[in-house]
C-alpha cells in the first residue's frame, strides 16, 4: 500500500521553474501551452493491511504539518493499493 | 548579553555569528540542535546555512529538532529571537513567523552586497539603526523571496511588521534593488509581539570596516540596547 502526495505551488505564488520550462517549451515550438507549474511527488510505502482511511487521515495530517508548506503550497493525496 | 547561537547540522553562519557578537563585546556561544535547554540567554540566533541540506523545504526540517521546542518557549515568554538568512526560513516554517522564502524569481543564487532601508525603529532590531541609513550588507541565498498571502501582507502593514526593504544606495525602494523577487521588496519581518524577527541579508558578515561594511553591526546594536533596557526594568 502506498500514498502518494503531489504538492503544487498555489496560484498566487511565483513559479519561476514554471515559468522557465513554459518559455523554453514555447521556444521549442509547443504551442497551446498555456502555463507549467512545478511541484513534487512524494511516495510513501505504508504496511501491508493498513487501514485505508486511516492511513488516509495520519498522511493527511503529515502533508498539512510537514510534506507540503500550506503558506506556499497545494496538495492532492491518494492512498493506493 | 549573553547570546546562544544555534548550530543545525549544515548551519554555516554559526561561526560568523558567535565572531560578530563578540566582536561587539559580548559573550556568544554555540548551542547544539539537540539541546532541549536554551540555558540562561537573554536572546537567541538562527544562523544562515543550509540545514538539513534544505531538505524537501528550506527549514522545514529544523524546526523539529529538540532546540526548537526550546526556542518556542523562550519567544512565547518574550525572550529576543533573530534568525538570518536560513535562519529566517527556519522561523516561518516554525510558524514563529508568517509568510514564506521561496525560490529566487530568476532562479539565481545571489551572493552580493545590497542596501536595506529600515522601516521603523519601533523594534528590538531596529532601535539603533541611524534614521535615514541605507545599510550596505551582504545576501546570499538562492531562496529568498519572501512571499506572504494578501492578508498577511495587509497584517503586516498595519502592526509595523516588516523591517527591512531592499534598496537602492540612495535608500529608493525600486524593483530593481529586489535581488529576488520578494513581495514589495521585503527583507525582514518580525512577529506581531515585536520580540522574533527574520531577515535574508547578513547583517553578521558586516560588523568590521576590514570586511567591506560594518553597516550589520546597527542591527546588533539594536538588540543590545533593547537587552540592556530589558534588564534594566527587571532589575527596577
């Protein structure tokens, strides 16, 4: 079992690697690209036969106290088979 | 005054820290990360540096090292917390300030002197900087562009709580002096109670006219004389 976490910079916040990969994919002759933001991915391999919503409410938690930085950043969890 | 400096595994500033304070006369010491006692300090410094290799955010880890209980306690109780550069990451990832540093907006690392205008003197950092200076110090940081939503930004501006403002020589605060894209050229904050501040610049690497400027030694000034008048109501 396994929660993944992908962590975005909010709107409101400068992405400069966002706006850099945005150029230089425009440069590269992308058109329609309308805007890259940059985030992470975090994988974390829980117990086999661990509870599902519970594992969904402890990671929840981690992501809002320490995976992602509320002030800055978005999150979206999963907990996956 | 007695200071402690605090010493994360990859602090980097530690040393220039522990040197400035006690080039200025007084007494400094390092504390290490896992200390669950501050001891008997009257303020405390987060150095600049990169610690925890600035692991998944700049400070983010720092901020569960035993020390930092400690630390918390001491602001709660009013005592005089400064963090530089890293420092001031740890402090807004510790939610001992608000806002966040986020990445450079050009997504350069700035090692350069820049001038900083000081907003108020109404603060514990602030009291001594001469009205008008633009103080020449050195930054140097690759994620240092404080950000801070629109509310917290207005919460600010009401209570005095923003510092220090990157400049121009002439004390102009313009998008040009703005080595990293920082909201409304903000260099330094401190807390609603006025007793925990942050700044990027380095006011420690500018205490002694041998290394380039000694305009740093204002803000440590400051810190002293707020000390001394500290100690001088507890004693009355």
């Amino acid at each position: 079992m396994k929660a993944k976490i992908i962590i975005t910079p909010k709107k409101a916040v400068l992405d400069p690697q966002g706006k850099t990969v945005q150029s230089a994919l425009e440069h590269m002759g992308y058109t329609g690209v309308t805007g890259v933001h940059i985030g992470k991915y975090i994988e974390i391999d829980l117990a086999p036969g661990t509870d599902k919503a519970a594992a969904h409410k402890a990671i929840n938690d981690a992501a809002h106290k320490l995976l992602s930085n509320p002030v800055i950043e978005d999150y979206k969890l999963e907990i996956a088979e | 005054m007695n200071f402690a400096v605090l010493q994360f595994p990859a602090s980097n500033c530690d040393q220039d820290a522990v040197h400035a304070l006690r080039h200025l006369g007084h007494s400094a010491n390092l504390l290490w990360h896992k200390e669950n006692s501050l001891g008997s300090v009257d303020a405390v410094i987060l150095p600049g540096g990169f610690c925890y290799g600035d692991y998944l955010r700049c400070g983010a880890i720092a901020r569960f090292s035993p020390v930092m209980q400690a630390v918390k306690q001491f602001a709660d109780n009013g005592g005089l917390v400064l963090g530089i550069c890293n420092g001031f990451q740890v402090l807004t990832e510790a939610g001992l300030l608000p806002g966040a540093l986020i990445r450079n907006r050009d997504l350069q690392f700035h090692c350069e002197y820049i001038h900083l205008k000081t907003l108020t003197p109404d603060s514990p950092f602030t009291n001594k900087i001469p009205a008008g200076k633009s103080l020449r110090v050195p930054i140097a940081h690759g994620e240092g562009c404080y950000f801070a939503d629109e509310e917290t930004l207005a919460r600010l501006k009401t209570n005095n709580q923003i510092l220090w403002q990157y400049c121009d020589a002439g004390g102009n605060v313009t998008d040009a002096a703005n080595p990293n894209g920082a909201l409304q050229n903000i260099a330094g904050i401190c807390n609603e109670r006025r007793n925990v501040a942050g700044l990027m610049p380095h006011p420690e690497r500018a205490c002694e006219s041998l290394l380039g400027s000694d305009d740093g030694k204002w803000v440590f000034e400051s810190l002293f004389a707020a000390l001394e008048k500290k100690s001088v109501a507890h004693a009355a």
